[in-house]
C-alpha cells in the first residue's frame, strides 16, 4: 500500500490541490519534493516526515527556493 493522493495549500496562491506522494506503507523517514500547482504553476516545496507510512508532518514552501 502507497500514501497517493495527499491534499495540499499552494504557498502561493493559496488554492488547494492533490499531489501525489507515492510513499510505501514501510516508509520510515524523510522525504523532500517539488510539485507545480495545478492552478498557478508556481513549485511549491512539500516536506515530509513519515513514521511506518503515517504522514507525521507535512510543509508546503516556496519552491524556488
């Protein structure tokens, strides 16, 4: 089993749209990537902390970065 579809907040223009992870269900660590929004195109950073395929914490930034 992966974490698909995950929900996010744009950083920039505050819209939300669906990315998808595509984290296995063992997955314990770190995981760091950029998606455009689906609505402005902008990158926005998503960072993510998973523990055993449980998102603990999840961070959307500027991906320009």
């Amino acid at each position: 089993m992966t974490l698909n579809y995950q929900p996010i907040t744009c950083h920039f223009c505050f819209e939300t749209f669906e990315v998808d992870l595509g984290i296995e269900a063992q997955f314990c660590g770190h995981n760091v990537e950029i998606f455009d929004c689906e609505i402005c195109c902008n990158p926005n950073k998503v960072d993510t902390e998973i523990d055993e395929g449980e998102i603990i914490s999840l961070v959307v930034s500027d991906g320009n970065e």
